[in-house]
C-alpha cells in the first residue's frame, strides 16, 4: 500500500486540525483572563472542541467529496466550510448559551448566524486548503 494513501486519513485530521489548535492557545489565554473578571470557568467554553471537530469534518471533506472535479475544490471548500458554520453556530445561538459567553450578549445573535458560516468558508478555502496541500492531500 502506497505510504500517501495509507495514512491519508490522520493527515487530513492533523491538516483540520493544526489551524484551530494554535487559535486555541490564544482563546484559552484571552478567556482565561475575562474568566478570572466574571468568575466563570474557561472549561464550559464549547469552541475549545473546534480542533477535533475541524478534523472530522476534514476527514469527511476528504474522503467523501474527493469524488467532484478539481475545478470545482474552491467552491466545494466553500460549501463544506459554510455548512459547518451553519451546522455549528444555530446550537450556539438556540441551545447553548455561547454567545453570551464569547460576546456578553444575551440571547440568539442574529450578526453570529451570518459571520460565522461566511468565516469558516473562508477558513476552508483559504487556510485549510493550503494546509491540506502543505501534507499532500489536495
């Protein structure tokens, strides 16, 4: 079995991700510091799952939409990124409490249903695509 193919997969989840991971460090430190004025735990904060999530979805990216042309990788990044964003933001706005917690604001933002699809489309396309062909995926 050739060495590309057969770990195809944990390179495409290192790829995912290594962006969030390194965004991470410097989340848990700011919040950590907002923490300490409001008296809450960083530990309750849900973004901090984004690495493993953004590897998942990678992983699937990968291996599931690897079948459409590569003309269209641009777009498909487009379209994977953005429904992760939508997939991602509507239990933070509804179900969860994240935004009051990233923001202070209280209840469903409707400015974070917008920004958030519209910037994980743009953290597909124009990060993760790169760091896909940094590991020889794409």
């Amino acid at each position: 079995m050739n060495k590309n193919v057969k770990y195809k997969y944990i390179r495409a989840f290192v790829a995912g991700s290594a962006f969030p991971i390194m965004l991470a460090v410097v989340f848990v430190y700011f919040l950590g510091m907002l923490a300490l004025g409001f008296g809450e735990g960083i530990d309750k904060i849900e973004f901090l799952r984004l690495p493993i999530i953004l590897g998942v979805v990678n992983i699937l990216h990968i291996g599931l939409l690897q079948k459409w042309p590569a003309k269209n990788l641009n777009k498909r990044l487009w379209l994977v990124g953005i429904l992760l964003g939508i997939a991602l933001v509507l239990p933070a706005n509804f179900i969860s409490d994240t935004t009051e917690k990233l923001f202070g604001l209280p209840g469903p933002q409707i400015l974070t249903i917008i920004a958030a699809p519209i910037a994980y489309g743009a953290i597909f396309r124009y990060i993760l695509k790169y760091l896909n062909r940094m590991v020889g995926l794409n």
